[in-house]
C-alpha cells in the first residue's frame, strides 16, 4: 500500500461537550484509536446488520451476565428484535429463571471471606452474592414444577425445552422482562448446548433420579436444529458476548450449513466483545481471521472485535442501537418448525 493510502485519515480528538447521546460518542470514537474505536466499530456493524434485509442475526451469551446485572439489557434486545437466535449458557438463563421467580443476587466484594460465606451458604461470583437457599427454592420449582410439563422418553432439544419453559414462567410469574420470557413471546428460539452444565440441567435431572422420569434432552437434535437456521437463512449476523460454548456452537453452524448446501453458508457480518486474548489457543479470545480459516466467517465479512469487560461495552452499544432504532424496521425471520426441519420466512415489522 502507498504511503498516501497509508496517511489518508488522520485520527481526531475527542471533543466532550456534555450534550452528546451514546451515538454521538460512539461516533466521535470511531475516529480515536484502540479499544474506543472497536467500540464503535461493534456498534457500526451491529447496525448493518439491522439494517440487511433478511438478516438472521445470532447471539452467543457467555461469562456471568445475567448475574452481574445485564439480564434486562439482553431482554431488550430480543424484544425489539435486535437479535434473532440466541445460544446461552445454562448458568445465564438458570439465573435469568430465579430471578424472574422473585430471587435477587445482592451487591458483595471481591474481597470477601469466602469461608465465613459458606458456613453461611451464600455463593459469591466476584462481587455478587446470592442466597444459596433461595437457589434450592427454584431447584425445587423446576424439579417438581416444571418437569411435570416435560413427557418422558421424548427427544427433546433445548431450544423446545427452553420455549416451554418461558411459556411456564410467563403464566406464574410477575415478572414479565425475562430472557425466557420474552424469548417465549417474541418466538426468539434460545439454545443452550451445555444445558448440563447448569443448575438448570442438574435440576432436570433430579426429576429423573428423584422421581422415576425419563426426561431426554438431546443435544445431537441441538446440532441439528441450529445448523438448519444458518443453512436456511438468507444472510446471518454473529455477536458474540464472551466466547466458551455458544460461540463454538453458533461459529459451527457454517461449517455444518456448508457442508450440507455444497456452498459456502459462512456467516456474512461478525462482531465479538471478550476480555480473552487469541495467542493461549483458546476459542474465547479466537480472532475472526482465524474463524475464516475454518469457513465460520466469509471472507468478506465485516468484522469487530472490542478487547473489554462486556459488562462496560454492551449497555453502551445497546443504547446507541436504541438511539439509532427509536423506531426500528426490520424483515424479522419467522421460524417454523416442522416435522420434517424448518423453513423460516420473513416479516417487515416495525418494532
């Protein structure tokens, strides 16, 4: 590249006036440097992906989140349809279900006395607390509320578990801005491979030890079902928010869609938030170019990744989303499950 292609845009300060909204920062930090600008550069490319059409757009959901206070935040984006596919962690949506259910997680410190916290039975996850207690009240709830609606001996994905589950808690609780719930409402599919991995999981699992049941989640029809929405879908949009499982999961389905179509089913946009490096080798801290060499991302892909605390980065990328969608317009896919696999259709709301 020339040295006048190199030198073509200079940076610009910052200029802070105390009237600027979230967009008008982001956009400020779009012509600053390091972490600021993928800031803005995540939140750039979230917007082209709204603004596709027919954009199926996933989330991956990964670290302590709901714990740490963003349940809301990602319950906004499935209610205004700012995402379309979420793949989470057991651990987010169990926290998610007992909180809905009226449990709280309480304000602590990393600094904590961890020993005097278990005579206590209070858990700590850096600096929240949770009574361990009131987690067994909402064990109990799924064991013996819950799985009743489950039939024995039925293969079961964790996305129809998952849907089930948000209509349950929808008709019992007072709570109504839920991750489940409003997942259940908006037909937002939620897929947790590693339901096992969770309490929510455990819990499903008591009811067969327990209680005599044969409740069978089977993650192959996860594999399944997930890989049928990328090779359907006409375009597909990746966020990642830490790494861990969902983002294997959903970096996956190009593989599995490629295979099956006989042509690329990379997905075609692809931003990340994570506090991972790339050079341990783990998938957390993997860069987008390495995900290209495996046919996850297009090679035209715009792509971004911001290197910080998601609890920091997204409710800042979120309100700008919010700022510039007061009124969003989107073809919203509609997933229709059937017998034979899926089929997904397109509707043009304004949200």
């Amino acid at each position: 590249m020339s040295r006048s292609r190199l030198l073509k845009f200079p940076t610009e300060p910052l200029e802070i006036s105390g009237n600027e909204t979230f967009s008008e920062l982001l956009d400020g930090m779009r012509l600053t440097a390091f972490q600021g600008r993928k800031l803005a550069e995540v939140a750039d490319i979230w917007t082209k992906m709204l603004k596709k059409k027919n954009c199926v757009i996933w989330l991956g959901l990964a670290g302590a989140l709901v714990p740490a206070g963003l349940r809301r935040v990602i319950a906004y984006l499935i209610r205004r349809r700012m995402i379309d596919v979420l793949v989470s962690t057991g651990a987010n949506l169990y926290h998610d279900c007992f909180e809905a259910r009226g449990g709280q997680h309480y304000l602590g410190s990393s600094s904590a006395n961890d020993l005097q916290l278990r005579k206590q039975r209070i858990d700590r996850i850096y600096d929240v607390l949770v009574d361990e207690k009131a987690f067994y009240k909402t064990d109990n709830w799924i064991e013996s509320r819950f799985c009743p609606y489950l039939s024995d001996n039925v293969l079961y994905s964790s996305r129809e578990t998952l849907r089930l589950l948000g209509k349950i808690l929808k008709e019992n609780c007072r709570e109504k801005k839920s991750i489940l719930i409003d997942a259940y409402k908006s037909n937002v599919p939620i897929f947790c491979p590693a339901l096992g991995d969770s309490a929510l999981g455990f819990s499903i699992m008591f009811a067969n030890r327990k209680r005599g049941r044969k409740i069978v989640i089977d993650s192959l029809k996860d594999v399944d079902e997930s890989s049928r929405i990328t090779e359907k879908a006409r375009m597909t949009g990746v966020v990642y928010l830490g790494g861990g499982v969902p983002k294997n999961f959903i970096q996956q389905t190009a593989v599995i869609a490629s295979y099956q179509a006989r042509h690329d089913r990379s997905h075609n946009l692809a931003v990340q938030i994570t506090a991972d490096v790339p050079f341990w080798g783990g998938l957390s801290g993997c860069t987008f170019e390495e995900a290209l060499s495996w046919g996850k991302i297009s090679r035209n892909a715009p792509t971004a990744t911001c290197y910080a605390d998601i609890t920091i980065a997204l409710p800042i990328i979120v309100h700008t989303l919010a700022e510039r969608f007061k009124k969003l317009k989107r073809n919203v896919p509609l997933f229709n499950w059937e017998s034979n696999g899926l089929t997904i259709s397109y509707n043009h709301l304004k949200l």
